[in-house]
C-alpha cells in the first residue's frame, strides 16, 4: 500500500484493502465498545465489499455489542438474489454471534412507501454512526443515492422510484442520515470507476462527495 496526500489510501490489490480496512474497522469498534459500551456501523451493498465482509466474518469482536444497519436495499422479495441484505447475511451475519435485534436492516419486502416509514422509526432513536460504509458506483452514486437528482431534505429515509441500474425500486438513507458519522469510509474498487475519480479530483458534485461525516477516508484500488 502507498498513502497518497490527505485522505486517499492507494492499493494494489483488493486482499490488502480489505485487510487494512477491517482492521481500522475492528480498532474503532473496540475502542466505541470501551468508551461508551456499544458500536455501530452502516454496511454497503455491491461487490466492493465481499471481500471485507468474508474477513470480518472470521475476525474477533465483541460482537454482542455491535449494532448493524444498511445504508441502501432494492425493493426485492424478502431472500431474492438480488437483496443486499442476502450477500450480507450469507457471507457474514448468518453465521455471527452479534444478536438478531442488534441487525436493522431495511424491510424492502413491506413496498417502498411502508419500508421507507418503518426504516425511518427504527432510525429515529439512532444518534450518530461510528462508521458509515460506502462502496461507489461507476457514475459516482453512494447508497442508492444517484447523479443529478434531488431527495426530500425532511427526511431521513428516501425512496428512489427509477433507477439508473435494475431494479428501478429502491430505499435508501438520505445524505443528511448517512453524515450523522463520526467516520465514513469510501470504497472505490476497480478500473471502471476511473471516470468518476476523474470527475471527484475536478471537485464535480457527485453522489460520494456529498457524504464526509466527521473523519472521511477513501480506500482505493
């Protein structure tokens, strides 16, 4: 790994980052869970993070004391292939021991408009993230937050009813909930994401430069 200036940490391979970035993970978590009991963390759906989740799901934690959420869900069939929830559980959170009521997820089954309510009343009580995790997608869009749209500013939890890339259904926490962090870490894996970091080092306003929380940090390969 080479650390470039500011926040940028460069990789050369995807094994690395995944490992330097579980362990800052582990470190932030042990350190919340000793100073105020408990530690919570927003995941990111896409293939950008398997590997990340793979190592975690071996690691050593506390876990009974981590608190999960999910930044985005397409608006899929509960199980349905597609759900970033069902990658997520698959790889990790089936087979872990942090309790079934510490996991929020979002319930895209229930329909966009009852999903996007219950989302919002489990979040209400929510104060601010440890971590927040999001992984870029080719157009620079976070979550399920995309280029040249507007969300609703009152509300923690939006609804995206057409979407660049299937399915056009989708939920996802809005910009202002996904900065209540006290660390956001960005992952950009990949040569076809290059257009967009192009567009980032212009100081283009794009989807992922509109969430820094407190401390901001890019993992880039």
């Amino acid at each position: 790994m080479k650390k470039s200036d500011g926040n940028w940490f460069i990789f050369d391979n995807e094994t690395t980052l995944s490992k330097a970035l579980a362990q800052e993970i582990l470190n932030i978590a042990k350190k919340s869970i000793f100073e105020k009991g408990c530690f919570s963390i927003v995941l990111t759906g896409g293939q950008s993070v398997l590997s990340l989740y793979k190592i975690l799901s071996k690691a050593d934690s506390n876990w009974d004391k981590w608190h999960i959420y999910i930044s985005d869900e397409r608006c899929l069939p509960k199980n349905h292939k597609d759900r970033n929830d069902r990658v997520i559980n698959e790889i990790w959170l089936d087979r872990s021991s942090i309790p079934k009521e510490n996991i929020h997820f979002i319930k895209a089954e229930l329909g966009l408009s009852q999903a996007r309510v219950e989302y919002e009343n489990t979040l209400k009580s929510t104060d601010k993230f440890d971590i927040v995790l999001l992984s870029m997608g080719e157009d620079g869009h976070v979550a399920s937050l995309f280029p040249n749209r507007t969300y609703p500013e009152d509300q923690i939890v939006v609804v995206e009813r057409d979407s660049q890339k299937p399915p056009k259904e989708r939920i996802s926490m809005s910009y202002q909930q996904l900065n209540k962090a006290y660390y956001v870490f960005k992952l950009i894996i990949g040569e076809s994401k290059q257009k967009a970091v192009t567009l980032l080092e212009q100081n283009v306003n794009l989807p992922i430069a509109k969430v820094r929380g407190d401390c901001e940090k890019i993992y880039y390969l």
